[in-house]
C-alpha cells in the first residue's frame, strides 16, 4: 500500500497531479473588472484575452481557475498553476516568491466613499475605517503607511462595497479601473479626485520557469506593441 502511495506521489511530482500537459492553467480572482469577472457565467476580460494569446502561442487550451487573491501565489508555486494574470501589481514581497513577466498596464490606486460621505479628499483617509482586498498592494501600503487606519480586509471587492455602503467602512482603496466597473454598478458610490499610489502589472510564473516566462514576455511584448491591451481595456469597459 505504502509502495502504491509513494508511486502515485513521484508521480505526480514529475507530471504534476491533476494537471493537463495540453493544458495552460491560469489562475486569476474573478472579481477584477475590466481584467477579469464573470459574464453570462464564463469568465472574461483583459487577461483572459492574453491568456489565449499565450495558450495559442503554446499551441495549448486555456483553463481559467478562480481562487481568492491572495491564494494565487500559492498556487503558482505549489504548481496547480502555470500562470497567475489577476491585475497583479509587481512588488518585492512577490517577487521573492514567483517571476514576474514584463509590465503590461500602469495602475493608479484611488479612494472610493459613498456619494454623500463628508470624505471630500484623498488627504482626509487618514485615520478612518478602510476596506480593502486582502492581500493586495492597498492592503500593504495602507498597513504601512496608514498606520492610524482601521483597516478592514475582505475577499471579494463586492464585500468591500458593502461596508461603505452600510457604513460599516468609510471608504475603499482600490485600482482605478476596477474602482470604475464598481461604481457604474454601485450609483451610491463615487470616485474621489487623485491618486494615492501608481504601481505596474505583471503575470506570474513559477520561480525559475523560464521557457514559460519568455514566452509570456514574448507574447505581452506583441501585444503591447499591436495596442492590442488598450483595445481590451477599452472592450471590456463599456
Ligand atoms: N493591483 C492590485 C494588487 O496587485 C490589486 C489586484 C487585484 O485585486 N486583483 O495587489
């Protein structure tokens, strides 16, 4: 028995378990309009585009995986993933622990309050209740440099949107375009003007994994090149 289970494990340590050679895995959060969210129950948007583009570079099929944002490093590193595309600001916590492509977008984070909050700038956050998404570059900066905030950490933007509207939170820190898609479908919320921080997106691969790592490169450096990620921006906007 023991025999059969150490069989099955070096196995799946040499093919990795579960997962399709045909197949290009990529692990995203799903709730990150115009990048990547559901539409008609299919998951959609900016990433999901590149990521054909490098399945089909590949000449392998695209299997998108939804996970709460802060598991998809894990699951780039424990290999369940080949790449993690989920708007993912490139930083040096990260980078210790996976490979980041090339920048493919520049992000502005901003403040998102209630139409009637009486926060009128982004200079007045100080020390109020903030949500954020665990695990992201808000949720860092924030405990870095907000160290007067109450900051509350949720999974999902959509719980976040919650505790602003109920009160419960004064406001959100979150990237600019997703902030947009948020308050299109929340009225009661607004954008304030400025920015509190720019950072750039990368996709990720597992540490060392080089020949996926050029071919992702290669194929946002195309992309880049042909405009092809504005014009995805622009699509999965409207
Ligand atoms: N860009 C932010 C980050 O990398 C947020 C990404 C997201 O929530 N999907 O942390």
């Amino acid at each position: 028995m023991l025999k059969k289970v150490l069989v099955v494990i070096t196995l799946c340590l040499l093919v990795g378990c579960g997962k399709n050679d045909n197949e290009l895995v990529l692990i995203t959060e799903a709730g990150f309009a115009p990048y990547e969210f559901y539409e008609n129950g299919e998951i959609v948007g900016v990433d999901i585009e590149i990521g054909k583009e490098i399945a089909k570079e590949l000449g392998k099929e695209l299997v998108v995986k939804d996970v709460a944002f802060d598991f998809i490093i894990n699951e780039i590193k424990s290999g369940k993933g080949d790449i993690g595309a989920a708007g993912m600001s490139i930083n040096d916590e990260r980078k210790e622990q996976v490979d980041f492509s090339i920048e493919y977008v520049v992000s502005n984070q901003v403040v998102v309050v209630k139409n009637d909050s009486n926060i009128k700038s982004i200079d007045d956050i100080k020390n109020k209740t903030i949500s954020v998404q665990l695990g992201t570059t808000a949720d860092l900066y924030l405990h870095e440099n907000y160290k007067d905030a109450n900051i509350v950490t949720q999974k999902k933007y959509l719980a976040a949107a919650e505790d602003v509207k109920s009160g419960k939170s004064d406001c959100i820190v979150m990237d600019e375009l997703p902030a947009k898609e948020l308050v299109k479908e929340n009225p009661e919320l607004k954008i304030l003007d400025g920015i509190l921080f720019t950072d750039k997106y990368g996709m990720v691969v597992k540490k060392g994994n080089k020949e996926l790592l050029d071919v992702v490169n290669k194929v946002l450096q195309r992309l880049i090149d042909e405009n092809k990620i504005e014009e995805y921006i622009i699509k999965y906007s409207e």
